[in-house]
C-alpha cells in the first residue's frame, strides 16, 4: 500500500496555514481535480479524494492538533495514539457543591445546610464535530458516530455496589457527606463544614465494590449511534440529542450530545444562506450571438439561455435550485455569473475574421499583435 502523503503537502499549504487558507487551498485542489470536470480520472478521483480526507483532519482544531504532533498515527487504532475517550467533561458530575457550604464563623444563627451528596444530578453534555459535503448539508443525510461517554453501568445499576449488596450509611457524617468542626476563636465559636474525610463525601460506604466499574457506578464506553442531519443544515450550526450525553448520577438525567457541523468546501458551488453561488465561463462569440448552455446545479446538469449581447459579469437566476429551507418547506435558488473568455492561440483563418469584425466596427487593430481601439476620426 502507498505511503500517505502530508496532508498539508495534499493541500499546498504551511504548517502555520490559518483556517481560512486552508479552506482556500482545499477549494482549488477540488475544483482542480473534480470528477465531473475530469470524467473516467482515476488520478484526479484519486486527488479529490485525498484532498477531501486532508480537509477533514486540517478544518478540526482537535484532530489538526493530534496530527501536528502524531502524523498519521493519531487516528490509527492500532497506533494507541488520541486517547479514544475525549470529551467526557469529567463524567461523574459535579461535586463542587460539596465544599460551598459554611456555617457562621461568628456563631451567630448556625450554618448553612449542603447539598445532598445523593441528590439526583444531571450528567455532563458530550461535545463532538461532524464533517459533511456540501450536497450533505443541502439535501440532510444519516451519519454513522461512534461517541465515547459515560454511561451506567449495567451490572450494578448505577449503584456501584456489587449485585446483591447495598452501600452502608456512612456513618461518621450519617449520609450527608460533609462533617461539622467547631472551633473557639476571639470572636467566639466558629463552625466550618468539610468533605466527611470516611466517605469522600459521598455518604455512603461501599464494602463490596461492582467489579465492572469499581465502585463508580459509571463506566466509559463508546456507543455507535446514527445521526439524521436535516437538510438545509449550514457550516458551524448544531444538532443536539436530548439525553444522548454523559450519564447523571443518582438516578439524575443524562446531559445532551451536541454535535457540531462543519461542511467542506465545494469544488464550483458556494453558498450564501439559502441561494447557491457559481461562476460559468462562456465564449466571446456566446456572449455576442446568444447560446444555450450546461450548468451544474444541486440537481444535476440543466440548460441555461445566455441572450445575445450578454455582459461580461451578468448574473441568471435559476430559481429552486438552491438550497431546501432548514425549517420549512421550499428552496432557494442558484445564481450563475458569467464569466467571458477571450479566444487565445487564433488561427490565421480565426484571426481574420476578427479583423474583419473589427473593420465593421469601425476599429483599428493592429495585425502583428491583434490589439483593437476605436478609429481615430
């Protein structure tokens, strides 16, 4: 099998390139090597392909960095390389409540009550990025995820405790996770509250811990999950699953999965909202006479009428060939901007007929090196 080449070498750019000129250069190795500009192109289908798995790495910060410093390697399973279980969030929720709570150092009216260590908490969201084309953004599509999160475990039901067994009340802070200490100061007797030192602050005690997730009662695992990206979904937007993220502790809800889009450039298309934006080179003589010509749409290739006498810069609407409304129905439209060529390498025949154009024109023009300007009267 062929060595992989540099993904910053596939693309033609630094390693210091911004993410702007990465999206620039991977625009032009596309559009460069697009299948349907290059039809039965095995190198070019080979190109594309390889600038397409370049950008996908390069556009995220995550992986562009986990590239920088393992190469290729770092999405290798076989390598060991990445980690595999980003995006955690800490897992187990937060225990910052644990210490927030402090009686009245001056002794006036008690203190405080804490939290309830077993008190249901929601888990953390999961964070993770989705790269799709753009005809996967405009017409929505299924994608396959593999998400590392954390979920409850199964053998002890969240518990933590092996099955069978049941936690014991702690009993130096009788379940509540936190211990009073009381001290004489000048300015009388000062109580604080800290983390029960027996139970780590969780109130209970576990004498026989459930083997799978050692007392945790979470455990982290990857889980495969299919994605529905709605059409009409734009670069940089997000689709959210209810309940999809870490597990909750305590019997609480589990956080969400937030999957963030980032939609690869196309090789001839660009977008602005809901309207598709192209350029499409025409003759000088189709510009003058009037043609009818092909252009790619979303949809594939229609006809498009360039009247005669059309300007260099013109603009047509083609209208619902754009992109489908996110929420709604219908779509908008694609506009396709004429750019005029001018005829190089002319044949004597070619060349004078021009000339005789020219003269028509009242034009002067010079035969040595076919410049024309108005007739000087």
């Amino acid at each position: 099998m062929a060595e992989k080449r540099d993904y910053y070498e596939v693309l033609g750019v630094k390693k210091d390139a911004t993410a702007d000129e990465i999206k620039k250069a991977y625009r032009k190795v596309t559009k460069a090597n697009h299948p349907d500009l290059h039809p039965g192109d095995k190198a070019c289908e080979e190109r594309f392909k390889e600038a397409n798995e370049a950008y996908e790495v390069l556009s995220d910060e995550e992986k562009r960095k986990k590239y920088d410093q393992f190469g290729h390697a770092a999405f290798d399973p076989n390598a060991g390389y990445g980690g595999g279980f980003e995006g955690f969030g800490g897992g187990f929720g937060d225990f910052s409540d644990l210490f927030s709570s402090f009686g009245d150092i001056f002794g006036f009216g008690g203190s405080t009550r804490s939290a309830n260590p077993n008190a249901p908490r929601r888990g953390d969201n999961v964070r993770t990025q989705l790269n799709i084309s753009f005809e996967e953004a405009a017409f929505g599509c299924e994608k396959e995820l593999n998400i590392p999160r954390v979920e409850q475990c199964t053998d002890c039901g969240g518990t933590g405790c092996a099955p069978g067994t049941t936690p014991e009340v702690c009993p130096d802070c009788k379940g509540t996770g936190q211990v009073r200490t009381t001290q004489r100061t000048p300015f009388g007797m000062a109580q604080t509250m800290s983390p029960c030192s027996k139970c780590r602050g969780t109130g209970k005690i576990i004498h026989q811990p459930c083997k799978t997730c050692r007392g945790m009662g979470s455990v982290r695992r990857a889980k495969k999950m299919t994605v529905k990206v709605p059409a009409g979904i734009d670069d940089g937007q997000t689709i959210s699953r209810q309940g999809y993220g870490n597990a909750g502790a305590n019997g609480g809800p589990a956080g969400d999965l937030l999957i963030s889009v980032i939609v690869r450039p196309h090789a001839i298309f660009e977008r602005d909202g809901t309207s598709v934006l192209m350029e499409q080179e025409i003759s000088y003589a189709q510009a003058a006479l009037g043609a009818e010509v092909e252009v790619p749409t979303l949809d594939g290739k229609v006809k498009l009428t360039i009247p005669e006498g059309t300007q260099p810069g013109a603009v047509f609407r083609l209208r619902g060939k754009g992109i489908p409304y996110l929420r709604g129905s219908g779509r908008g439209d694609q506009f396709v901007s004429v750019n005029v060529t001018v005829p190089k390498n002319l044949n004597a025949a070619q060349k004078e007929a021009l000339r005789a154009f020219a003269s028509t024109m009242g034009e002067e023009h010079s035969k040595s090196s076919g410049i024309f300007g108005k007739k000087k009267k």
